[in-house]
C-alpha cells in the first residue's frame, strides 16, 4: 500500500536544526567571557571572543538555511510572509521599547535635575557638544540614506536591478560615512561615559542607536549581494523589505535623539 505525505497546508514546517542549541551555546559563552573579563578573570576576554565569532558562524549558517528556504525551496508561501512581516514588526515594537527607556532617563534626569549633580541639567563642568555641527551633519546623511533606501524599494517594486543596486549602494556608502563621524564625535568629545547621568544617558542612547547603525548596514549589506545573485524579485523580496523597516527605524530613532539630546538638551 502506497502512503502519500501530501501536505494540505500552506505553512513551512521547519526541518530538526542544531542552530537554535548551539546560538545559545555561543551567546552563554558570550555573557560569561563578558563577565569573565570585566572582572578581571584570566581567560575571560578569550572565552568572549570565542562565543562571539561562534555566534556569528552560527548566524551566517542559520540565515543561509533561511535565504534557501525562500529563495530556492519556494517554502515562504503567502501565509509564511505574513507571519514572518508580523514577527518583524514585533521586533522593531520591542526595539522601540528598548529606545523608550534611555529617553525615560534622559527626560528623568533633564527636566527634574537631581542635587547629585547640582540640581542643573547639563551637570556644571561639562562642556557639551554642539548640536549645529557634526550632529546637524550626520542628520542629514541619515535622511538621504532613507531617501536611497525609499529609492531601492521602489526599484524593486518596479523590477529594475541596476537602480536597486544603486540604491543599497549609496545607502551602504551614507551608513558608514555616518558611523565615522559618529566615531570622531566621540573621539573629541570632552566628556565621558562616566561623566554624571549626562554622560551615562549620552553615550548609552547614542551608542546603542550606533550599533543599531553598524547592524542595519551588514543588513543592507547582505541585501546588496543578493541582489546581485538574483535573489529578490518584484514579489519576493522579504528579506530587502525587512531592511527597508529596519532602516526606517533608525532614522527615526536618530530624528527623537538629535532634538531631544543635541538640541533641546543643551
């Protein structure tokens, strides 16, 4: 007697994988060699690096399996895009959150000064940065990389690889030139993270939505070469939309921390 194992669902039932066990493997490494080392432990600042560059491995592995999947297999079906552009937004929902609490500090400290620091808010002795000069700059670079980003979705949309090339290209291009002037800003600047709550709430808003700047450029990256191996097409290109999101969300992020941390609080 022949069974058939016809599927009657329109979901991707996922194949057993090491990749969930052995990430949190690697990101346990990471906590440990990070406490390891911040405590001064012999061996810690290697077991951080050796969970760390596994972390990625796995990462890269994982995301091949997935861009298979999608790109090869045909498993993303309609219902599958649906879940995955949920569980996207999901993410850029606790990404908001995340952002949400380093403004709570910012505005906490700013608008009722404790007597820690003098009861003013910048705290005396601090020479703050001016918001007219590299802030006011990278601004600018940060609205026309979401220009660039707009102009790759829609030549996507509109099934011209040369322009979307262009467009990841130049968003590429305007990220890094971002993070280097985000990099010399630190560099002059005469405070530090250790320098009251200004510095605490400055570095730690700034640093994060940086970071958040260095992984959205892999992200466009990575969308970039697939789009040189004919990945994307006009109807699917999840992986490129998902960039798009994730750009549009730094840019608004940057947008809240130049009025509120460069602008209004000097």
């Amino acid at each position: 007697m022949l069974i058939f194992n016809e599927q009657r669902h329109p979901f991707h039932l996922v194949d057993p994988s090491p990749h969930p066990l052995l990430s949190s493997i690697a990101a346990l490494n990471v906590t440990f060699g990070g406490v390891l080392w911040f405590n001064n432990y012999i061996g810690g600042f290697s077991l951080l690096i050796i969970g760390f560059i596994t972390m990625l491995s796995i990462m890269g592995l994982w995301w091949r399996d997935i861009v298979r999947e999608a790109t090869y297999e045909g498993n993303h079906t309609h219902e599958v895009q649906f879940g995955l552009r949920m569980g996207m937004l999901l993410f850029i929902v606790s990404e908001v959150m995340f952002f949400f609490a380093f403004f709570w500090g910012f505005f906490n400290s700013s608008l009722a000064p404790a007597h820690d620091i003098g009861g003013v808010y910048p705290p005396q002795g601090i020479t703050i940065l001016s918001a007219w000069q590299v802030p006011l700059l990278n601004t600018i670079i940060l609205l026309c990389s979401g220009a660039t980003i707009t102009y790759a979705h829609h030549a996507i949309v509109l099934g011209s690889r040369l322009h979307t090339l262009l467009g990841f290209a130049l968003t590429v291009a305007l990220a890094v030139l971002f993070t280097m002037f985000q990099v010399l800003e630190y560099y002059e600047a005469s405070f530090t993270i250790s320098d009251s709550v200004y510095g605490s709430t400055f570095f730690m808003a700034t640093g994060f939505h940086g970071f958040h700047v260095v992984i959205g450029t892999c992200f466009i990256f990575v969308c970039l070469i697939r789009t040189i191996f004919f990945h994307f097409t006009r109807e699917q290109h999840l992986g490129a939309e998902f960039s798009i999101w994730y750009w549009h969300f730094v840019d608004v992020v940057w947008l809240f921390l130049f009025i509120s941390i460069y602008w209004w609080g000097c």
